[in-house]
C-alpha cells in the first residue's frame, strides 16, 4: 500500500523559533495533501489543503502567516509553524491525497508530535 | 451542525466479544464516502474500512464490518471477536468534496 511519511516524529523548540515538519508521499505522487491537527483527547482538525504548485487552502480561523504550508513537489508538503508559542504544542498530521471516491482517498502519515516550552 | 456526531466518548467490550461503535452523519450530496479509522497510543491512523453511498451491500474487511442504514444515515462500525489489540481510539469520517471531517471519536478499551 501507499506510504507517507513525517519527519521529524517529534520535536520540542523553545518559544519564538519556527520548526519545519515535512510530509513525503514514498511510492505514489499526490497533487492534494492535508494538514491536520489534534490536541489530546480531542478529534482531528484540518487546517489546510494543500495543491502541488499553488497556495495551500486555509480553514477559517487557521492563521495562514503562522502555519505557512509548501507544496513544491507531487511528493513532499512541508508545514513550518513560525514563531511558535506553547499553545502551538500539538499532534501534527498529514495526509496525502490519491484516489477520489475510493476507500484510498488519504494515506496519513505517522503524525509529529510538537512541543513548545 | 455537527456533521459526524460519534456518541459514545467510551467503550468498553470483553475480550473476544463484538462490539458496536455508532456513527451519524449529515449530508445532503447524494454521493458521498464515510470512513472509520483506527488511532492507538502511538498517534498513527490506520484505515479501517469504507463505505460509499452507492456501495449497495455493507463493507466488511476481516473482523470490521459497517453497518449502513442510509435512511437512518448511520454508519456504526462493529468489530468482531475483540482483540486486546483493538484498545485505541476510533475515528468516524466522511468525505466532503476533498476533505474528510471526523467525529470526535470513541475510545474502545478491550478487557482481557
């Protein structure tokens, strides 16, 4: 089946830095990947849709200028967080898009878990 | 409008019994897809099984089954002979143009 990855797993900054979480579709290009989030105990959140070669798609009240998304090949979106705060702390997930209308219409990737102190 | 409504925060099942997970949904496309995914402690989604609104028979993979009732627009997950290994987090979704939205999802703990 179909593999993405993440990189890194997890990641601990210090407040103020940005971090860069990259998202790799290994055996398939996709045009459409997904970003989500997740906070303990609660559900996913997607935050934005992200097209090879276009500007990525935000959901409302997802702050484009702080979650700045790349999609600069059919294999790899990056999401770096900018100047992060400890309320940016968070499970980052993405997915990667292939099949519409098909049980195979994302592939997750593993997830990062973001720490901010 | 909540547009997956998961019900149950917690479940809990014994040990090689079944089990039923419920999901709701709302939708007023006539074609869509709805999903139930799998997230243990580890963080990672695992695709379960899927149906999609045309699929005229229940989807079933291995232990899961889904039991779709369109009218009712309830597509509850049941899980068959329950492993220990199925304690995890489980994840109701439909696809909504090219998104998927998930419930808030039902943790299931399996007893020995």
């Amino acid at each position: 089946g179909a593999v993405v990855s993440q990189h890194p797993s997890w990641v601990i900054c210090k407040s103020g830095t940005s971090v860069k979480i990259e998202c790799r579709s290994l055996d398939f290009q996709a045009t459409t990947m997904f970003w989500y989030r997740q906070f303990p105990k609660q559900s996913l959140m997607l935050m934005a849709t992200s097209n090879e070669g276009s500007k990525a798609t935000y959901e409302q009240g997802v702050e484009k200028d702080k979650f700045l998304i790349n999609h600069a090949s059919l294999t790899l979106s990056t999401l770096t967080v900018t100047s992060a705060h400890p309320e940016d702390s968070s499970f980052y997930i993405c997915s990667a898009g292939n099949s519409p209308g098909t049980k195979y219409e994302q592939y997750f990737g593993p997830g990062t878990r973001l720490t901010v102190t | 409008a909540q547009k997956i409504t998961q019900t149950q925060p917690g479940m809990f099942v014994q040990e090689k019994e079944a089990v039923t997970l419920d999901c709701t949904y709302d939708t007023s496309d006539p074609s869509y897809g709805l999903f139930w995914y799998k997230q243990p402690s580890s963080g990672e989604m695992i695709f379960l099984i899927y149906q999609g609104s045309y699929d005229q028979q229940n989807a079933t993979e291995g232990r899961y089954s889904l039991n779709f009732q369109k009218a009712r627009k309830s597509a509850n997950l049941v899980i068959s002979a329950s492993q220990l290994g199925d304690s995890a987090m489980y994840f109701c979704a439909m696809r909504e143009g090219e998104k998927l939205v998930f419930g808030k999802g039902t943790k299931l703990t399996v007893n020995p």
